[in-house]
C-alpha cells in the first residue's frame, strides 16, 4: 500500500502534508501535488493533515488513474519538502467536481 494524492488537490495544492511527511516523498506540480509511490512508507501522517481530503491510500477501490498519476509524475517533477501557501482560489477550488478534465496541468512546479 502506498498514499496518492487525488484529484481535489488540483487547485487547492494546500502544502501542510508535505510539511509533516518524513521521508519527503511529495512532489509539487504546477498546479497539484503528487507522492512518490515508491518512496512513501505508508505512515499515513499525510492524509489527516491535507484540508481538501485529497490524500488517500491506494488500496481504496476506484483510485487506479490516480495511483498511475502520482507514478508518472513524481519522477518528472521537483521534491517539495516546504509548506508554502495555497494558491489564490483554493478554497473556491475545494470539492469543485472534474477538475482533472479542466485544470489538470503536467508541467513541474517550483520545488524547494
């Protein structure tokens, strides 16, 4: 089991779980963040900090797209391992449905 970052981050990109992970396996998007499946650990300290109830672990049924996201675009984007703020719009974004159709992006973000 890993955790993966899921569609309601997109937008959102709320950084307290990168602040709490400790192995830095999160990796920042232009507009989402993503987890390095193999290197989580599967701690789990993640998922309760992240406001927009965007982390979940993989074994929950229907989560397969995104698991293959995290997986492709860890490796292709920068480690971010500092919180910084949420982008303008975050709270309008949260539970805002098919965002990944709309506003997914694949290019990198600033990283640390």
């Amino acid at each position: 089991m890993t955790y993966i970052v899921t569609e309601n981050c997109i937008k959102c990109k709320y950084m307290d779980c990168v602040e709490v992970c400790p192995v830095d396996c999160f990796y920042e998007g232009e507009n989402m963040l993503v987890i390095h499946p193999d290197e989580c650990i599967d701690c789990g300290v993640c998922e309760p900090e992240c406001p927009a109830d965007a982390i979940k672990p993989d074994t929950e049924p229907g989560l397969e797209k995104w698991l293959q996201i995290n997986t492709e675009f860890a490796p292709k984007w920068p480690n971010i391992t500092i919180k910084r703020d949420a982008p303008d719009g975050a709270k309008e974004f949260d539970g805002k449905a098919g965002k990944f159709d709309a506003f997914f992006s694949g290019n990198p973000g600033e990283g640390d």
